[in-house]
C-alpha cells in the first residue's frame, strides 16, 4: 500500500499534496524515523538480527558462515528478517563504540555479541538499553561477568570453556606424562572464555604440570609471535607451549619452526585455524580442542528469531529449566579433540562422554561438508 493510500484518501489533489508534504517531513501516524523499520520486537514481524564478535579473526569466519545458512534455510529474508554479522577490533572500547553505533538504529530485534571484557560497564549498560526498548540479547563464545552482569542478556551459548580447557588439559597430561613446563598464549587474559580455558588447562593437566607464565596480545599478531619468541628466551626449558585463541597457534608453530625446537616441545592448542590444520598434518600440532563456532552462528541467529517471535517451545528445548543462576542459562555447543591420523598417545577414553574425538582425516571431511576450512 503506498504512503498517501495509507495515510489519507482524500481525492482532491490540493489536499492530497498538502498532505503528502507534511508526511514527508513527519511521518505517518506510529512510524518511528530511524534507519530501517520500527519494531517492537514482540511477536514477530521480521526486523535485524545482528552478531557481534570480540575482534577479526578467521574462528569467526565459521560463525558467520552458519549465521548466514541459518538465515537461508529459516527463510528469514521471506519473512522480514535481515541477518547482519559485524566483527569488532579486540578492545573493549571498539565494542562500545560499535554499539553506541547499533543503539541508534531501530530496525533491530535481536543482539548477539561475544563479549571482548566480559567487566565492562560500558558493553553492560548498552545491552541493557537494547533490553530496555525490547531487543532481544544473548551472549554467544563470550559472556559477561555472571557475577556482576548476568542480566544484561537473555542467556549464553557456546562453548563451556572450563571443560574446554580440562579437556586440553588432559590431552598435554598424556602427551607428557612425565610433566611438563608450559606457557599459555591468548588475547586478553581478563577475558571470560580465556580465564575458563586456561584455568580449565591448569586443572585438566594435573599437578604433574607447571605453569609459567600467561601472555597476553591484544589480538595483534606480531605481538602474539613476540610473545612466543620471549618465552622461550625467559624459559629456555619450557616444553609445551598453549594457544588458547585461533590465531595463538600459528604463531607458536613459526617460532618454533624457525628455532628447530620441535623435538622439544609440545603444541597444544583451542580452535582450528586453517594454518593450524595444516601445521597437524605436516607434524607441528600435536592436539586441537575444537569449537563449533559454525554451530554457533547458526542456534545463535536461530534462537533470537524464535525470542523475537516468543516460541517458548524452542527456547525451553535449549534451556529447559531457565534461570540466571547457575547453568540454567548456558547452552553448550559441541565441542571436539582433534589429533594427529598416527601416532598420538592421546585417546578417546581420556575425555568426557560428550566431547567428540577425531582423527584429523575426519575432522577435514566433516568440515568439507559443511564448506568451512577451519572451526
């Protein structure tokens, strides 16, 4: 219907373009200005839904490619929806600039970030005016402080990074049966998901292990090769060294390619970068802990339509006795240990029931099918 049928009927052609003239600058009675349409976000009726990353990394690419497929098969465009993925720069305030930014646009519905700071006020108290005027928020990979923050968002889903790491963790003990000295590798180590990663490491690795140092990069990867390179200069008997974001592992590889000290050392890691896949298969990654960020994307945009659109029976499948305590509000994505097609100690029986143990070969054919060359 087009604006002057909808906002008056009158036929005479002065009146209609008298009319016409003050809706132009006005609007029509109950549309909200703003770039994209007005929407409540209750019951429906299409609107964005957008995901936000902690920073740029190809871990995300995986996200995004199941955010996308989401939005494909639900058949969301038919039904009003726009899927919009958007990565930030590894800050916190890169984050709350990006939001500031989302705040003033009124088309969106549904808010999924993976929180950089999981402490910050500035991210907390702009999820909670998305809340206010009716956005649906959630958490995705990274969450906030639960402590201080657990009700700026809806719930969590992605990886339990405290079994993530123990499961790592349990991974080094068999490669290394006899201890080891290790240094772990990360962007921020005051982010929520490296805390429980490495903490998790700590704990699944036992007291056979110890524990150097925790370095941290800020997501830049010349910082991230740095801070290998020190390490090994400070601790020239360490033995085992831990990515524990994608981007740690390819950096670990180069430096100790470059010093020929792979006899020496053990490479563990989190997530399956495309150079980390390929560093396995030449001999230089002993073990992987593997996320499902392409699941993560595609439940994430997939549970935000069903908030907007208020289907209870989706949402209690995912979180069938809800709360904000405890982990009523955490939905666990799947999670995999990836070794080497010959040769690793390491065996299924070490982990728990729900983690999926992989020869590499598998891994590559159950990415192929779904078109991803890394996870």
């Amino acid at each position: 219907m087009s604006l002057q049928t909808s906002c008056f009927r009158s036929q005479n052609s002065f009146i209609g373009l008298s009319l016409l003239l003050i809706l132009t600058f006005s609007g029509c009675p109950g549309e909200t200005p703003g770039p994209g349409p007005a929407t409540n976000g209750e019951g429906g009726g299409g609107g964005r839904i957008v995901i936000l990353t902690n920073g740029d990394d190809p871990f995300w690419d995986a996200c995004e490619a199941g955010a996308f497929k989401a939005e494909e098969e639900l058949g969301l465009k038919d039904q009003g929806y726009e899927v919009t993925f958007d990565r930030a720069d590894f800050t916190d305030k890169g984050q709350v600039d990006k939001l500031k930014q989302y705040s003033l646009q009124k088309d969106i519905v549904g808010f999924g970030i993976s929180v950089f700071n999981p402490n910050s006020a500035g991210v907390a108290d702009e999820l909670q005016a998305m809340r206010d005027r009716g956005v649906k928020v959630v958490t995705i990979d990274g969450d906030l402080d639960r402590e201080k923050y657990r009700d700026r968002r809806f719930a969590y889903l992605g990886t339990d990074n405290i079994i993530g790491g123990r499961e790592l963790g349990r991974a080094g003990k068999a490669l290394s049966p006899d201890g080891a000295k290790f240094v772990q590798f990360v962007g921020s180590t005051s982010a929520f998901n490296a805390i429980a990663r490495m903490d998790g490491f700590v704990e699944g690795a036992g007291e056979n292990m110890t524990e150097v140092e925790r370095l941290e990069d800020g997501g830049d990867r010349p910082t991230a090769r740095q801070n290998v390179k020190g390490a090994l200069d400070r601790n020239p008997d360490l033995n085992m060294l831990v990515g524990i974001w994608a981007y740690n592992t390819p950096a670990i590889v180069a430096e100790v390619k470059d010093r020929d000290i792979r006899d020496q050392v053990k490479v563990v890691c989190f997530d399956a970068a495309e150079d980390s896949i390929r560093a396995m298969k030449e001999g230089n990654v002993d073990v992987m802990v593997v996320q499902n960020p392409y699941q993560m994307g595609y439940v994430g945009v997939e549970l935000l339509k069903a908030m907007v659109e208020e289907d209870q029976d989706y949402i209690d499948k995912m979180y069938p006795e809800y709360a904000q305590e405890g982990e009523n509000d955490l939905f666990r994505t799947e999670l995999r240990v990836i070794v080497p097609d010959e040769g690793s100690p390491i065996t299924a029986d070490l982990f728990e029931e729900d983690t999926v143990f992989m020869k590499l070969s598998e891994f590559e054919a159950w990415l192929k099918e779904r078109g991803l060359t890394s996870s």
